[in-house]
C-alpha cells in the first residue's frame, strides 16, 4: 500500500520546511517530484539530492505562489515535463505575527496573500490538469491555528488565513469529486523547521508545550509525512473533506 511510483507529485514551498519534509516523503513512496519555490539556488541542489538517493525524476521550479503568471508558467513546465500531475501538496506560506489591534493592512494583505489566495491560484492552476485526467490529490497545509484560537502569540491574519484554507479544501472538495479529485487538508501543530527553531526553543515555548500539548513535545521531523502519503494515495480513494490534524494532541483538549 501507498506506493506512489510513478506518479508526480507538485508540492510548493519546497526549498526549506515542511515542504522540503514532505517532498523527501514522497520520493521516498517513489513519486517523480516537481519542487516549487523561489529559491532557484536550493531547490537545484535538493533536486539533485532527491534524485540520487531515491532514483526519482525531480523537476525544480521557480516559482512566486502569489502571482498567478508565475503559477500558470510553473503549470505549464510541470505539464510539459510530465504530461500529468497526480498530486497537488499546497504547503507555500509566510506571516506576519501581529494582533487584531496591531495589525497594519499591508501585514494582513501579505499574509492572507501568501497563506490563503496562493492555495486558490495553486488549485485553479493545476487542478485543470487533474480535470482533463479525471484524477487528483489535492492536499492543503492549514494549520491547527486555523481550527482554533491561541492566547501565546498574537496572530490574527494567520488563523484568518488557515481557517480559509480548512474550509476552501472542503468546497473544493464536494466541487470536484465528479472528476476524480480529492481535496483533504493537513493541520500540522508545533514542528520544528529552520524558521520556528528559534522561537520554539525558548524557555517559554517550552513550557507552553509541555502544559498544552497532551504528547509534551513538538513535531518531529518527517512526522507529517505519513498524513501526506496516505492522502496523496490511491487507497485514499473514498477520502475527500477530511482535515487532519497533526499536532500532539493539541486541538483534542
């Protein structure tokens, strides 16, 4: 079960992160990967590493997930490449950390932009791709931020964005299941990646998770990827709407 060879996976945000994470995962099931960042430098380099330890085909793309021509020409490379795309892993995103009372309109159009509308143009884009093939896994990274609230760090724009995103893998799920397609969402909670490594080591972080986090701990590396695989499946046929959160237990209590 959950071999994917053969098939090719797209997955965003993947010079670094949950994304470079998630790519590795797949490889490893045996999907040719196209790779998307705007990283051009690290998405070449994690290219070459991907394909000679797992043996896969790895196409690198530039890619900006908040301009719809970027995203058009990255389809267009993919599809040139391929001539198809079985999987869809929207995982690109950014923020800017502020409260409700604090939060400047151009931080909120960043976030929303990159967090929200990047999912919508991604989906148009190479769900097209899966309309003429009758086939598709479309598989959203929200967040557990977007399932509830949090009174540690000041965030607003995020959780606005994450919720959007839970609720579009819903619509777009019931919109697209006569073709074959399948739209799930990820809610990852606390994982360690290059970016939240510094905040998340700090003393106060620490005890948060320790009081708040029934598992006591952060994600570990690759833990999300056993979510993605079973998503990105064709046993995970029967499977669409469903949002998966992958967080320690956090959002249960």
């Amino acid at each position: 079960m959950f071999d994917l060879s053969g098939q090719v996976a797209v997955v965003t945000g993947a010079s670094s992160g949950l994304g470079k994470q998630m790519a590795r995962g797949f490889a490893k099931q045996g999907a040719n990967l196209a790779i998307l960042a705007r990283r051009m430098e690290r998405l070449e380099e994690f290219a070459k590493e991907l394909s000679d330890e797992y043996k896969v085909e790895v196409l690198p793309v530039k890619c900006d997930v908040t301009s719809s021509d970027s995203i058009n020409a990255a389809a267009k490379a993919v599809e040139d490449k391929y001539g198809k795309v079985d999987i869809l892993l929207n995982c690109a995103g950014s923020s800017k950390d502020k409260g409700v009372l604090d939060m400047a309109d151009d931080e909120w159009d960043f976030t929303i932009a990159t967090d929200e509308t990047s999912v919508f143009k991604m989906t148009r884009a190479f769900g097209s791709i899966m309309k003429k093939q009758k086939y598709g896994r479309i598989i959203n990274i929200a967040s557990m931020y977007g399932l509830v609230g949090n009174t540690e760090i000041p965030t607003i724009a995020y959780h606005a964005s994450k919720g959007a995103v839970v609720n579009f893998t819903r619509a777009v799920a019931a919109e697209l299941a006569t073709y074959g397609i399948t739209c799930n969402a990820i809610c990852p909670g606390y994982f360690y990646t290059e970016l939240t490594q510094p905040v998340l080591d700090t003393e106060q972080f620490q005890a948060f998770a320790k009081e708040h986090v029934p598992m006591k701990r952060y994600g570990k590396e690759g833990e999300l990827n056993a979510a993605a695989i079973f998503l990105a499946s064709k046993e995970a046929s029967y499977v669409t709407g469903a949002i998966i959160p992958v967080d320690g237990g956090y959002t249960a209590v």
